[in-house]
C-alpha cells in the first residue's frame, strides 16, 4: 500500500515545478572521520541553498527516500547517518548524547564549508539537531522538529508517567543490557512490531523490503545496542536541554513543530512542549500519520517543509561537486584523534582499501 521508493508520489505532488527528481538511490555518498566514529552520508544534487536532514532510531537515512527527492529540487539535501546507525560507525566512547551526536552535525557542516542552513529532523534526531542549533544559533537559519518532545520538555515525563502503556518501549530500550538480551535474534519481529505501533494505518506501513533494510543494519555487531544507548542517553540529555535553554534562551530561529494526527498530538501538546524553548514557534499537525512520518506522509511533510522553509533563496549556495573527486575520509578531522581511539580509522582504512570511498 505504501510506496517504498514513493516516486509515483512525487510525480504527483501539484505544487512542484518540473525540476528533474533526482531518485534517492542515485545520490552521492559520502564519509568523513571524526575523533571517535566516521560518518557516512549521501547528498543530492550541488550548487543550492543546503538543507540537513536527521534521522530518527530505528532507521537511517534511508528514511528520506522520498521527502529528500523533493525537497532536493530547491536544495542541496545532506542527509547523515547518526552515529552508530546506518552505513555510520559505532562511537569508540559509546557516547550516544544529543551533544554527542550533534557535534557529528556541526562537524558534516563545517566539513561542507556551510555558513547557514535550513534544519529538518524527526524523533530523536530532533534532539541531536536541537542541540546543533543551541550551540551553533546563527548557522541554522529555520529549523522543522518532527515526532519529539525533547527531553526535559515532555519525553522524560511521558517515560515515566501514565502513558507508559502507549510509549513502554521509551523506558525498555532505556536499559541496554536487557533490551539488546531480548531483542537479539529478533530485531526483524522488534521492528515490524514498532512500525506497527506507532502508525497511523497498521501493519502495512512498512514494506518487507524496506523492513528487511533496517533489520540488516540494526543487526550488525553493536549497532542494535548503539541504537538502545540513545534511548538511554535521553535523562542525561533532559539535565543538557534544560541548562543549556536556561543559560542561552530559547531558540530565536524560526521554529516549526510538527506531529502525526495519531502520534504526537493534538497541536496543544506541541505548544506546551515547544514554547518553552522556541522564542519564534509554529505547531502543526500532520493528517493522516503517526509517528513514520517518511512513509506515512511524506508528500505532505515536504509540502509544509518547503512551506516553512521557503526555496532559501535568503541562504548562500553550497557547490559539492568538488567531493567527486576527492579523497577525504582520512585526511580531514574536525578535531585531533586521540591515540586510544584507533578503531574508526582501521575500519576507515579498510574502507578505502576496497574502494569503497
Ligand atoms: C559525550 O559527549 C558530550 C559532547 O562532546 C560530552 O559533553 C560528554 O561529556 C560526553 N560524555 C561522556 C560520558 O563521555
Ligand atoms: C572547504 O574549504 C576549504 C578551504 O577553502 C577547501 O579546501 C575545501 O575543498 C572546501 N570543501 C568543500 C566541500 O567545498
Ligand atoms: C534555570 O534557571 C533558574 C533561575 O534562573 C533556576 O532556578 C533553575 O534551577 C535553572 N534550571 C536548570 C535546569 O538549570
Ligand atoms: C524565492 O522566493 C522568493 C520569495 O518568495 C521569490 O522572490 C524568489 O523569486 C524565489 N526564487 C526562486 C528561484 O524561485
């Protein structure tokens, strides 16, 4: 019932000019070596205004295989995996924080050589782009937060409180030990249950396939627990939220919040978690979607994307085309590798090794 390319969607989507529709699958990858993991991302076609997509756990940047095609017609998407998911490597210091993960952010950005961007991120990506946002204000021109009340905000409450039936797996992926213990062996089972429960439309909201992609890569060696520690990581990240808002205002950016009409809802509920930190605050809510907003709803995600966002013509142009031809995994770090930390540069040099940057 679901698309999982959704292209016929896009073709149908009324407000788009006829711009060429770079697929997905066609985008450019990229990888670049940080102090304690290496970041793999894709990107679409170069020379517009950039645009960062952040993704959410259990999935990758596969996510945006359809959002991203169309929001790439008026921006140079850039669409990371976090830290110890996707075709990212684990953290050495298994340091899964939003301050963590969203210096991983700050590091793709100024790798890029981008003054400015626009900023969209779902679930707990919406914590690591929050975080970039707080500590690199005047870089994010306009930010969309999907599908997450952050911590200290909303999220630790609802782990914690007469909602634990709908949101138990907060608190359960929030003990490692015992949910790796559990799930292991059945991430595929794990998984179909979670697309299923927090849907708007049931059990066919993911396709096998597309199910089959994210059970490969959370059963690689650490990357299930990886995925667990930010779940554990989130009342240590409630304590970063509200210190750094309380010591550096709200947000001033231009904030939209968004939830799916069966998920994070009604709009009420964003305002309460939202205004808190966002000086300059629009809610919406997304019809017809829970909580899988790149396979629910992703037609109407990047209508009220680029909405929002407008085509950022106000932002300068980035020009990737020089990564065609350029060896950087190995050569550019934001920051010095510390001499305990040499397995993302083995796991690099293997990479390159087979040819595969
Ligand atoms: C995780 O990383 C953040 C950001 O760099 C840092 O502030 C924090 O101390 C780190 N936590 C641990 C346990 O290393
Ligand atoms: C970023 O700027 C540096 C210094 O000018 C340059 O060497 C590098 O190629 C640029 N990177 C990209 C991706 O354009
Ligand atoms: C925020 O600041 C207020 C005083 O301005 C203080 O009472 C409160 O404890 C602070 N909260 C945090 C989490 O730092
Ligand atoms: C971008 O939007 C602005 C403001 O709506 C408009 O003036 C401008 O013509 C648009 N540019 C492009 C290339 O569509």
């Amino acid at each position: 019932m679901f698309s999982p390319s959704g292209l016929h969607l896009l073709l149908a989507l009324p407000t788009l000019a006829m711009a060429a529709i770079q697929p997905f699958s066609d985008w450019a990858h990229e990888r670049i070596q940080l102090t304690d993991t290496s970041i793999h991302f894709r990107y679409s076609n170069s020379g517009k205004p950039p645009l960062l997509l952040v993704h959410c756990f259990p999935e990758h940047s596969r996510t945006w295989e359809t959002i991203g095609p169309v929001l790439a017609q008026y921006y140079t998407v850039i669409a990371p995996d976090n830290r110890g998911t996707g075709d990212s490597s684990l953290s050495a210091s298994d340091n899964y924080t939003a301050p963590a993960a969203g210096e991983d952010l700050r590091a793709i950005v100024d790798f890029l050589n981008i003054t400015r961007l626009n900023v969209l991120a779902h679930d707990k990506g919406v914590g690591l782009a929050t975080s970039f946002a707080i500590e690199d204000q005047a870089r994010v021109n306009r930010l969309i937060l999907i599908e997450y009340p952050l911590p200290g905000y909303g999220y630790t409450e609802t782990v914690s409180s007469t909602q634990l039936y709908r949101d138990w797996q907060l608190a359960f992926f929030a003990v490692p030990d015992a949910a790796q213990y559990f799930i292991q062996g059945r991430e595929k089972e794990m998984l179909a249950w979670y697309f299923y429960h927090g849907s708007y439309a049931g059990d066919d909201v993911v396709s096998n396939a597309l199910l089959e992609t994210y059970t490969r890569s959370i059963s690689k060696p650490g990357f299930l627990r990886a995925g667990l520690m930010y779940f554990a990581a989130a009342f240590g990240d409630a304590e970063y939220f509200t210190r750094r808002i309380n010591e550096s205002g709200k947000l001033r950016m231009p904030l939209l919040a968004l939830g799916g009409e069966a998920s994070f809802a009604p709009q009420s509920a964003l305002e309460a978690s939202f205004a808190p930190v966002a000086a300059d605050l629009t809610t919406d809510i997304i019809l017809k979607s829970g909580h899988w907003i790149g396979v629910e709803a992703p037609v109407r995600v990047a209508e009220r994307a680029l909405q929002f966002f407008g085509n950022g013509t106000e932002i300068p142009s980035v020009d990737l085309s020089s990564l065609d031809h350029t060896i950087v995994s190995s050569s550019w770090s934001s920051r010095e590798m510390p001499a305990d930390s040499m397995t993302p540069m083995l796991i690099d040099n293997v990479w390159q090794l087979w040819g595969w940057v």
